[in-house]
C-alpha cells in the first residue's frame, strides 16, 4: 500500500513539472504533449510509474474479484448512463427530457451537447435491456424514457441547423444540438450522415420490441394518434431513410468528427438501417418506397463490397477510410470498423450475416482486431506488462491518433475501444454456441485462432461443435474476451466511473468524464458476456 501511495505522489511530482498552460488553446496542455518537450528521464519514470504501479488504493468496487466486478460495474455502468438522460438523470439537468448527454463535461472539454450517433447507439442499450426482461420494468421507467428520446428525435429533426434544414432532409446530417434542444451553430465537422441510420436502428428497435411483447406506446404524444406506429414510420423513420437513399454516396465527417470522406462504420449502418426499413416498409404497404429503399440497399451493398475499398486483396483487415489509406495518410486499421461490424449486424437474426457483409465471425472483421492489437500492444506503454500468451490490451481508436481528450498531442486507449474488442468475440461465441455451429477456421484466420491450440494450424480446419477440442477453443476465447474487460478493470476509477480515455502513460482516465458511450459499450459488452455464459453452461 505504502509504496502504490508513493509511486502515485511521484507522478504527481512528475505531472508538476511538465503540465505547462496551453495560452493559445485556453486549457492546459495534456500531459504527453509536456513530456515531449522534457528530459527523456522523466517519460521513463512515467512509464515505469504506469507499469509498476498497483493501484492499491481504497475502493468502492471489488477489484479484487473480476466475477464480482463485473456484476458491480455492469449496475453501475447501466445506472451512469439514466443519469445523462433529460429528464431522468442528476447530470442531465436543464437539459430536455429525452435528450441524450454525452457526458457532463462542461469544460476541458466540452461534451455537454446531445449528438445524434451517441443518442442513438446510447438508447439501444435502454432497448436491448427491455428486451432481455420482456418489456417488463419497474425499476428504471425505460419504456417512458425511450419514448422521450423518440419524441426528443422527431423535434430536433425539425429543427434548422447549420447542416440545412428539415424541409429538404439536409438537416438530418446534423451531427450534435445544444443540450436544451436548439441547434449548434458553431463552426464543427458537418455533415455527419451516420446519425440518421442509428436512428433509424434504434427506434425501429422499439417498435419490434413492442410488437414482440405485444407492447403499446406509453407516451401521450404518441397515443395522441389514430396508429402510434405508423406515427412514427412515416414521421421519424421514413425521413432518416429518406436521406440515406439520397446521400449515401456523398461525403462526410466519420464518427471521430475528423475527417470528411466515405466511410464503412457509416456505410454500414446505413445499410443496416435500409434493410429495416425495407421491412416495415412491406409490412406498411408502402410499395413505392420499397422500392426506392431496395434499389438504394442494392447499390450500397454493391458498393461496399466491390467499389468502396473498405476490403482489398492487398490487406487481410478492413478499411475505415480508403482515402486516407490512398493518400498515404493512414494504414487504414481503425476500432470503428469494428464498431461497423457490432452495430450492423443482430447476430439473433441469422439473415443478417448473408443480407449486410461483415458479420462479427467474417475473416476480415477478426483479422481487423488481430491487427488492432498487434499494432497496440506495442504502441502503449501501460499495455507492455500485458504482453504474453492470449492476453488482451487496451485498445484506442487508430495507430495514427494524436487527440489526447483535451488537444492534440497522443492518441490514448479508449473505453469504447476496449469493451468493443470483448464484445466481438463474446459475440462469436454466442453464434457458435446457439446455433450449435462447428467451428470452421481457415487458414487466413490461423493467427487469430493459433493461441488457442497446442498443435500449429497449417490448414483450414473444421471444430466439431461440442467437441473436447470445441470446448477447449471456446474457454480459450471467453477468457480472450474477459481479459480485455479486465483491462477496463483496472483503468474506472474507485467507483466505476469511466471518462472516454485513459493516458497510455499511467492508466489514469482523461478526456471526458462520465462518458455516455463508454457505459454504454462497457454495459453492452457484459451483456453479451452473460448471453454467452448462459449458453455454455448448458452445453
């Protein structure tokens, strides 16, 4: 204890001699950006400090146990995102009633707006939760709440922005509002055009929910009409399609907010978003946006798979952003082809690995996370007492990222990066295990499976499922995916709290704090995780 308290006051010391004020920029500067300017000594003591360090302090949620952190930071995960809803959560006062936070962060930096992307892909996890409980919850009042994020959805669509406007659809490409609903008219990265997808995800995820569980709207604004359903198909839904079918093809600022191109974690969604539509479309008897919607779901899916770019034979990993690739401004490697991949395809719907290219057990999708890790588990210091047989790191957003959480300086590991890679391989094992598959594992995909076997694979290989081999794979695999959750572990604060970043250097959180979607995808990964438990210890 005593010499964890020392070596946390020696960083501390450390951080007082090389956190020098950024004028220009109005906050300080982030502590790599200092370091760079510093003796070399001092970065080896950083490194050191973060490598040796156990954190021995004292603790509101049991570290000591990962079974019993898991279940403590799954509550309190779930409970830290209702608190950055309008209406419902402590951080998200004045702030309107169904408005999704990214986080309370106010300053240094700023977050304190409602982004489309975040609100969408934060509300899923409410929607995923109603579903795993039968629409049944007197706990939380999830249904009100979403409902609320709907009704919050149909007003800021509406509304004017610096994007365009509501009347011609080029509004919807608006990627964040202010918090109490008017719109952002400061200078940012627009358009964004994945927003109208997640949307269409998430609230066409409600309306399947409700009629799963022969469920009805609660809320008054859309009791209010003769069919809430067909309300919100035709006012919220249809608009958002809409768009996709008329601006899939064009540019625009990729989920990061950096760079203005094409993209696959947008494509992707937007192709997700087309086959749902198709389908109410059918079941709405709307045949001449069936149509528009099919032709436009063609011409995507053609273009992802052929004239994108975002997989080529040259590389076995799959390309967020080709033009940065073509112009030698990036390898390509990026987690939000990962985060395409989780977000597009239902692996409970066994059509969607055959309708949306892919799927979370694609060779080029685990190839993607082969090369995240070897590419990060070198590049961050905290991840090299890690390094060894089977064992996860933290993960951050690009090899080339330099956005620290406050400037531009170090890219760092990221919350949503590192419950993303567990959730992806909790989700292959929920595939195998309940749809009783073998495991098929061709060669291209030998250096992702090759730790869990004691023999080298030279060949394509069949595992029969239930197999003593299938099941030495399969623990091999969860404890993979486990062991990138215990790197969250050990990166929340004392209480569970998690920010968007936590510093390469030393472990501890930066950037913004109380990150929605950090909570959301940690929630959604340990989500999985029980799915997957469940499955195997009935097998």
């Amino acid at each position: 204890m005593r010499f964890s308290l020392f070596l946390l006051y020696l960083l501390a010391v450390v951080n007082s001699l090389v956190l020098p004020l950024d004028f220009a920029a109005g906050r300080a500067a982030s502590h790599e950006s200092a370091v760079q300017s510093q003796p070399g000594f001092l970065q080896l003591i950083k490194e050191w400090i973060a490598i040796f360090s156990t954190r021995e302090v004292a603790s509101a949620i049991p570290r000591g146990s990962f079974e019993s952190w898991l279940q403590e930071q799954e509550k309190i995960s779930f409970e830290s995102i209702l608190q950055n809803i309008g209406g419902y959560g402590e951080f998200a006062q004045n702030v309107s009633i169904g408005a999704v936070i990214a986080s309370p962060s106010q300053t240094r930096p700023n977050y304190f707006y409602q982004w489309t992307r975040d609100s969408a892909l934060t509300v899923m996890s409410l929607v995923e939760y109603l579903d795993d409980h039968e629409l049944q919850d007197y706990e939380f009042g999830l249904c009100g709440l979403v409902e609320s994020y709907i009704e919050n959805q149909y007003h800021v669509q509406r509304l004017a922005n610096p994007s365009g406007t509501f009347e011609d659809l080029t509004g919807l490409g608006e990627p964040k509002f202010m918090a109490n609903g008017e719109a952002f008219v400061d200078h940012w990265g627009r358009p964004q055009r994945d927003g109208p997808g997640l949307r269409v995800i998430t609230v066409l995820g409600y309306l399947s929910l409700l009629t799963k569980y022969e469920g009805n709207f609660q809320h008054e604004f859309f009791t209010s009409h003769d069919d809430s359903f067909r309300f919100v198909y035709d006012e919220i839904v249809k608009p958002d399609l809409q768009y996709i079918v008329h601006h899939w093809a064009s540019p625009g600022f990729d989920l990061w907010e950096e760079v203005n191109s094409l993209h696959l974690f947008t494509s992707l969604t937007q192709l997700k978003a087309l086959k749902l539509g198709m389908t109410y479309a059918l079941a709405y008897s709307d045949s001449e946006f069936y149509a528009v919607l099919t032709t436009a779901y063609n011409a995507l899916n053609f273009f992802i798979q052929v004239d994108s770019g975002y997989k080529t034979g040259n590389l076995p990993f799959l390309i967020e952003t080709p033009t940065l690739l073509l112009t030698g401004k990036r390898i390509g490697l990026d987690i939000a082809s990962i985060l395409a991949s989780l977000r597009a395809h239902d692996v409970d719907d066994v059509g969607d690995a055959l309708d949306i290219p892919f799927a979370v057990d694609d060779p080029v999708v685990l190839n993607t996370l082969t090369a995240m890790v070897n590419d990060m588990k070198y590049r961050y210091p905290i991840n090299h007492n890690r390094l060894g047989f089977g064992t996860g790191f933290a993960l951050g957003r690009y090899p080339e990222d330099v956005y620290d959480g406050y400037g531009t300086t170090e890219g760092n590991p990221w919350f949503i990066a590192t419950a993303s890679a567990s959730e992806l391989v909790y989700k292959i094992l929920y595939k195998l295990y309940k749809y009783e598959n073998d495991l098929y594992i061709p060669i291209g995909l030998r250096e992702f499976y090759q730790p869990f076997f004691e023999f080298e694979i030279k060949q394509d290989m069949v595992v029969p499922f239930g197999s003593d081999e299938f099941h030495m794979v399969a623990d091999g695999l969860i404890k993979y995916a486990d062991s990138f959750m215990d790197v969250i572990r050990e990166h929340v604060d004392n209480n569970g709290h998690m920010s968007e970043q936590f510093n390469k250097y030393s472990g501890f959180m930066e950037g913004a704090e109380d990150l929605t979607w950090s909570y959301s995808s940690c929630w959604s990964s340990m989500r999985w995780r029980n799915k997957v438990v469940k499955l195997m210890e009935r097998s």
